[in-house]
C-alpha cells in the first residue's frame, strides 16, 4: 500500500464548510483530516475499503492482522 497522497481541489459551499471546520475543531483535526475521516468511514461502512487498507504504519497493520 502506498502512503502517497493525492491532491484534488474540491468545491463546497460555505455552509457545508463551516460545519466541517466546526465538527473538525471539536475533534482537534484539520478541515482535510476530517474529511478524510469521514470518507474513510462510509467507504469501510459500504464495503469499499477494508480495516487494513486505512492503517498507515506497519505496527498498526500487525496488530489488525494478529486479531483476523
């Protein structure tokens, strides 16, 4: 799995955006780790991504597969 990220503009209103920044602030991330978050969830949640997938250093990736 690549650590690389890919950079891509996204267009939001401005409602939408504050509410992230808020929901954001509240969990002490960016507005970007948020959305991340979020995607990361509906995409494991939809059965688009596995567990393993989304860990992004090896001693998480051990300790996920010592509990399959």
């Amino acid at each position: 799995m690549s650590l690389a990220k890919k950079t891509f503009v996204l267009r939001i209103n401005d409602e939408t955006f504050s509410a992230l920044a808020k929901w954001a602030e509240d969990e002490f991330r960016s507005v970007n780790g948020q959305i991340e978050m979020i995607l990361d969830k509906v995409l494991k949640e939809a059965g688009r991504k596995s567990q393993v997938q989304n860990m992004n250093t090896p001693a998480l990736k051990n300790k996920v597969q010592q509990k399959l």
